[in-house]
C-alpha cells in the first residue's frame, strides 16, 4: 500500500523561502522513498513556481493565510496521508485525524505537539525547545533537510578566478531590506570583485549604485542557486536555512543576522567557525566587510574552511526525517510491553570469563562486525585496552546477582556508539530494551549528546529493539551490510 504526505509550508515576502526549500527537500525524499506527496501552504507565485519545478507532477495548493485551516481539514479528509509534515512557524492548529505529525522547529519558533519534531539548526541538541511535546526528536545539522539539487554540486570541481566573486543572497524576499546595505558596505572596498546580487526589483537600482565600480550582475530569483554559488569564491547570505545548503556544499559564506530567529543560528554559526559574521546593521556591515574580501582572497582559508563545513553537513537529513516516518508508522503501542528493573556496573578484569563466553557465541558473533571466533588471549588483550581507554565505557548490566549482558558506549565526534550484548540465558524474555535502558542511565552526565547504534540490515530484531528505544535511521545500508540509528538524548 502506498504511503502519503501532506506537505505544509508557507513562502513569499512574510514568510522568506526557507521553509518552501525545506519543504522541497523532504518531499523529494519522500517521492525518492515511493510516497505520494501533495502540497499546500500560503506560498506565492515564485515559490509555486520553484516548488513545481523541484517536485514535478505532485498538487501544490496556493492558499491565502486566512484559509490554511479550513484547507488542512479538507485535504487531510480527501487525500488520506499517513502523515502530515508542517513547516511553519506561524500556523498552529491541531491536526485532524490519526496522520502522524511532522513538525520543523527552529528554537521556540515553530514548536507544536507532534509525532516527530525536527530541529535542524546548530546548536539545537542544547537548545532544543520542548522535546516532551514529541514521540521523537531529530536535531542539529544531521537533520538539516538538503535539496537534491544541492547535493549533487557536492562534488562539482570548484575553478578558482583570477578576479575573486561575490555572491550577495540575503534570503529569498529580504523583508528587512539589508541587501542594498550590504553591497554599500562592499562597494566601499577598492580592491577588485565581482559581484553577483539576488534582490528583489525595487531594489536593483540601489543595488547598483551601491557596488560603485565593481562590476555586477543582479538576478531576481535564482533556481540553480547551488550551481550558481559554486562559481564564486564567497558567499554572503543570511543565517536562514540556506546556510544548511552552503555548509553541505563546502562553500565558504560570511553571514548576516536578517531576522529575530536567526540570532541563534547566527550566534553558532559564527563561534562555530563555520562563516565570517558580518552582524545585522549598516554599521557591523562596514566594519566587518574587509574581512569577508580577504577570505575571497585566501585560498588557503578558502579551503580549510570548506572542509570543516562538509564534515559538519552530510546531506541525508531529508533521508532521516522520512525514514523517521516510515519507523514511527510500523510501531504500535502494543510493544511497549512491562520491563524489569537492570542495573549496570562498570566492568573489571574478573568478568574476563563471561565476556568471553557471550562474546564468542555463534549468534552474538553473527550481529558483529567481526564474526570470526575469539581467542582467549586476544579476548583478555581487548578486555584490558579496553578498561583503560578513557574514550570506551564497559558496563555489566545485572539483575540481581545476576550478570544479563553488556553494553559498550564507544566516544564518538559528536556523541557515543553503543554494542549490546545478552546473555544466552536471558534472551527471550524481551529484556534487551531494559539491558539498553540501564546502559543508557550508567552514561555519565554532560548535557545534551547523540546516540548512535551500527547494526546489521538483516538483524530485524536489533532494528526494532532500537525503534522501540527511540533510535531513528542516520544513515542508508553500508556496503558491509550495516544501518546505523541515533538517537537525541537532551538531560
């Protein structure tokens, strides 16, 4: 049976692109995954054109701010979606029917109850705002939600210019009208740029003016925005979700605050090392500019800065959300059966012999890695290197006197990884989500992280064991045959 969603975002002066840009990513995702998607939202005439030229075929209703709860009623009764995805910091409504919810957030803008919330802003796993109001939670850059068209300039060959260009975005409307500020503040720099401009058309001739002798090409709307960045040695944008899209890319960006939910975004970006921060005012914008022309002279600045922000954005975020939903919608609340109470210890040498034996059983070495069988010598090697290491945390998780498996948190950038094994005695008895909860609580505390599990693709067991605990696709199968999950731990 075909699975459906209902896409919900708005787009024009009021409300900028983002959010349609978003929206397209995610909807690509879906069709990519075989949904059907239909979309609807306050969205004006070049967003309906962009977003019919991302998702060719899909409906796209254009509805007037007034009417989007009537018209969410009415297509949830006629289309029937298995989930409705809303992108919209403005429209609260409660959603009708038994859709799961989908909801993008960006701090406190946008938050509503829902099936699954999606932060993808950095700095969201300290900032999350109220993930008691969700089932799940994705957040950070690992859910920035990427266009296709943006991730496949990911490996487009960069040509550096003798004459360095500039790209001046300053979101899709600019409703604070920064733009013709910003290119006055490089207009006063003499050194020789080019300059490329997206502006809306009342703003061309200030523009313009603004550049002074540099030369300058303006476009009102740019469809291959990604391609077109390529070609240009920096890019000054807004902190809005474009940033997302340039970090995926590799492109090196100076930044400008342009709206009161950019601060945030714009605040770690900036200390993050990801862009120059130009700041919000005529009077930030001209004191800061040199800088933003030297990094379109440095080369080497240029490429550094490139791979620290491909590390930072992988492009499968849209990939996550919508394998979320494909996970959310296979589990029921039937399997939250009642579990007994574990508790985990730190491992010492003198569990040297039970380790080892579940550790070489044929089935745990089946779910490994490595699925070979052990020596004892090379156990008691690994056994020792492994208490010691200061990045590897050991647990024996007990019922009682009891020993009922282990858990292995490995450190990883930007979290822990996390291998379970169970005792052969107790397997059957639907304790391995206990086993993973006392691990889980044995973490030492430090504020919000990211979980993550590596299992097999065929382990159908271990999958549904982490969906039930909360983990949610990270990545496509691996050419060895393993998925891993996450999962946002926030206390």
């Amino acid at each position: 049976m075909t699975r459906r969603v209902l896409l919900h975002c708005d787009s024009g002066l009021e409300h900028g692109m983002g959010h349609l840009m978003r929206t397209i990513a995610v909807g690509e995702s879906a069709i990519d995954a075989g949904w059907d998607v239909r979309m609807g939202g306050s969205i004006d005439a070049l967003g309906l054109t962009a977003a019919k030229a991302a998702l060719p075929g899909i409906r796209v209703d254009q509805i007037p701010s007034e009417g989007r709860t009537a018209w969410l009623h009415a297509a949830v009764d006629e289309f029937g979606p298995d989930v409705v995805h809303i992108d919209s910091y403005r429209f609260h409504t409660t959603v009708p029917g038994d859709a799961l919810v989908s909801s993008m957030q960006d701090g406190e803008f946008g938050v509503r109850h829902s099936d699954l919330s999606i932060d993808g802003s950095l700095g969201a796993m300290e900032r999350f705002c109220r993930p008691e109001w969700s089932r799940r939670q994705l957040a950070g850059p690992p859910a920035a939600a990427i266009r296709r068209g943006v991730r496949e300039q990911r490996q487009a060959i960069v040509r550096v210019s003798l004459v360095p260009r500039i790209l001046v975005v300053v979101g899709g409307t600019d409703p604070n009208n920064l733009t013709p500020a910003v290119v006055d503040a490089l207009g006063t720099d003499a050194r020789p740029f080019e300059l490329t401009v997206v502006c809306r058309a009342e703003q061309e001739a200030a523009v313009r003016k603004a550049a002074r002798s540099h030369p300058i090409t303006t476009h009102r709307f740019l469809h291959d925005l990604p391609g077109v960045a390529r070609a240009h040695e920096i890019v000054l944008t807004a902190a809005g979700t474009s940033v997302w899209d340039f970090a995926c890319l590799g492109q090196p960006m100076a930044l400008i605050c342009a709206a009161d939910n950019q601060v945030a975004g714009y605040d770690a970006a900036v200390a993050a090392g990801l862009a120059l921060g130009i700041g919000s005012t005529q009077a930030s914008f001209r004191e800061r500019i040199s800088s933003v022309v030297d990094l379109a002279y440095d080369s080497a600045a240029r490429v550094a800065q490139s791979e620290h922000l491909r590390t930072i954005v992988d492009g499968l975020g849209s990939w996550r959300i919508v394998s979320a939903w494909e996970q959310l919608g296979s589990l029921s609340p039937e399997e939250y059966e009642s579990e007994p109470r574990l508790v985990a210890r730190p491992a010492t040498l003198d569990d040297a012999g039970i380790l080892f034996d579940w550790r070489n059983e044929l089935e745990t070495r089946r779910a490994s890695h490595a699925q070979g069988p052990l020596s004892w010598d090379a156990h008691r090697e690994w056994l020792g290197a492994t208490l010691s290491d200061p990045e590897r945390l050991l647990l024996v998780v007990q019922h009682g006197t009891e020993s009922v498996g282990t858990v292995r948190w490995d450190a990883a950038r930007d979290g822990w990884t996390v291998s379970l094994t169970m005792a052969p005695a107790f397997r059957g008895r639907g304790w391995a989500r206990a086993l993973l909860r006392a691990g889980e609580d044995a973490l030492p505390a430090g504020g919000p992280t990211r979980l993550k599990a590596e299992i097999r693709a065929d382990n159908a067991r271990s999958l549904r064991l982490f969906a039930r605990a909360g983990y949610l696709p990270d990545s496509p199968e691996s050419a060895e045959g393993f998925v891993r999950l996450a999962k946002c731990r926030f206390g």
